[in-house]
C-alpha cells in the first residue's frame, strides 16, 4: 500500500533542547492517524517540520513516497490546520475562501460553494468572519483545507476550544470527509477519547519520541480484560496473590487497588482465598483496560 507519509529519525533540536527526537511515522493510504501525545509533547514541532514551516535539525521526510528537502512540498496535495485557523475577520466566509483559491490556483469558483456545503457553513458563507463563533471557525479552516482537494488533510488539535458539542460536530465532519473524498488524514490531540473515536492507526509521542504506533485494532487486542479487587491491605495481598493462588500478573494501582491479568482465576475463588486470609475486600469486579489506561502505562514516570 502507498505510504502517505514516513519520516526518517526526523529530530528538532531548540537551543540544546531536544524538542522531537529520532521520530519514524509510517502513515499509508487511506489511515486516519492520530498523533496523540500530551501538550508540550512535540505534535506540533513535528507537523511544522512536514509541511516545511522549520527545517528539522537532522532526518528526513517522504510526503507520497518521495524525498523532501527544505520547503519542497507537493503542497497542492496537502490541506491543513495548524494550531488556531486565521482570517480576516472583517471579510465574509466565502471571501477568505476565494482569497484562499486563487492563492492556491484553483480555476473551479465553484470549489467554495462545494467546501462550504461539505463543512455545512452553506448557509453562512456570505457573514462575516468575526461574527462566527469559535466551532463556525473551525469548520470555515477545514472548508479552507478542502478547497484544493487535497489527498493528505493534516490538522492540529482541531477541537481545542471546543465545547462537547462542538467536539462531536468537529469529529463526525472529519468522519464525512474521509468517506466522501477519500482522503488520508493526519490529526494531532492531546484529548485520548477524541482520538479513540476516530483514528484507525495511533501513534503516541512522549517527550519528543514516538514511543509507539499501532493500528487502533492492535491496542483494542492488547487491553485484556482483568478483574479489579479493591482491599485494606494491599501489600499483604500481593503476597497472598502470588503464593497461595501463583499469580504473578496484576498491578498495583492507587487507593488499594489491584488489577489482576491472570485469567486462570475467576472472582469467586480470588475473593474466598483472600477473605480466608483476613483479608477485607470493599470491591471485586471484571474490568478492561482503555485507550487512556493504555497511554498511562506507556507513559508512567512522567
């Protein structure tokens, strides 16, 4: 399958400051990848780099299978959103739009009456843009994005701000546009369920490195399910756990909680063995773990 994207130990160092280090994103045809990782993470040192808005410290970048270097990009197949969208306020909708098409050399006029409608701002393309309100803006960038029917939609944090239904709104909008003009998409959160809900592949940075990428699929298979018993002593349980029933798969969580991965116990006989031990249970029940449980472990120690 054509690889949209892959970048090579791509790295951005900022006065001796490591900001992305040694990054390798693998992103194909057709994926809808979710760059996940914390504020302050790299998200958006890496997306600048790809589009060419700073030059990387050290690594390289292929943008559909071909090498960039410097500000080369195939920019009329990419559309994008990068931190907060800007237009001139005083200008309607439809008018930053056409400043926008001819800058990127579209001949189609009717390409603006398309984006607005695909974006549902149809009815709003003749008000002007101070007069929107923040999740009105978002759609008017993603329109602005769209224009150019780009193969590759990059965006940036593109809920920051909104209110949940704003959020909803924003996520099924990239949804109907994947399905209606059939594009790869990159977007970038710190917000674990947005990207949940959308992505089909993730990539988790963390200080700057990639520190893992997998499709969506791979981490619903890797979080078991395991059964979560809450106790007065949970350092006399552990023991308990590993010599009378040998589990040796659980963790300790916080407020006396411990999670158990050892399937060979069901919660009848954990909970016999452990009373039989004077141990006090307050709750035993059978859990799985999240996305964001997922993205903790991967992260822990920060």
């Amino acid at each position: 399958m054509e690889h949209i994207l892959r970048t090579n130990r791509l790295t951005k160092q900022y006065k001796g400051e490591m900001v992305v280090h040694d990054l390798n994103m693998n992103i194909k045809k057709g994926e809808i990848y979710g760059f996940l990782g914390k504020n302050g993470a790299g998200k958006t040192t890496t997306i600048r780099m790809i589009m060419g808005l700073i030059d990387p410290t050290a690594g390289e970048i292929e943008l559909f299978e071909k090498r960039e270097q410097g500000k080369n990009r195939p920019y009329g197949k990419i559309g994008t959103i990068i931190e907060v969208p800007g237009f001139y306020p005083n200008l309607t909708g439809q008018e930053n739009l056409e400043i926008h098409r001819r800058y990127m050399g579209v001949q189609e006029k009717s390409s603006i009456k398309e984006a607005l409608e695909l974006v549902g701002l149809h009815h709003a393309g003749d008000k002007k843009v101070k007069n929107y309100s923040l999740g009105m803006k978002q759609r008017l960038g993603l329109a602005r994005a769209i224009l150019h029917h780009p193969s590759f939609l990059i965006l940036d944090e593109p809920t920051n701000g909104l209110d949940p239904e704003g959020i909803k709104q924003i996520r099924k909008l990239i949804l109907d546009l994947v399905e209606k003009l059939d594009i790869t998409v990159l977007v970038s959160s710190h917000i674990l369920s947005e990207i949940e809900q959308l992505a089909t592949k993730i990539g988790i940075i963390h200080r700057g490195k990639l520190i893992q990428e997998l499709s969506l699929e791979d981490i619903n298979e890797k979080n078991k399910q395991y059964i979560q018993v809450e106790v007065n002593e949970p350092e006399k349980t552990s023991v308990i756990l590993e010599q009378k029933l040998n589990i040796h798969q659980y963790q300790m969580m916080d407020e006396g909680k411990i999670r158990i991965y050892d399937h060979t116990h069901h919660t009848e006989s954990i909970s016999k063995t452990l009373m039989e031990n004077g141990i006090g249970i307050t709750s035993i029940h059978v859990n799985a773990d999240t996305l964001e449980d997922y993205f903790l472990h991967l992260t822990e120690g920060d």
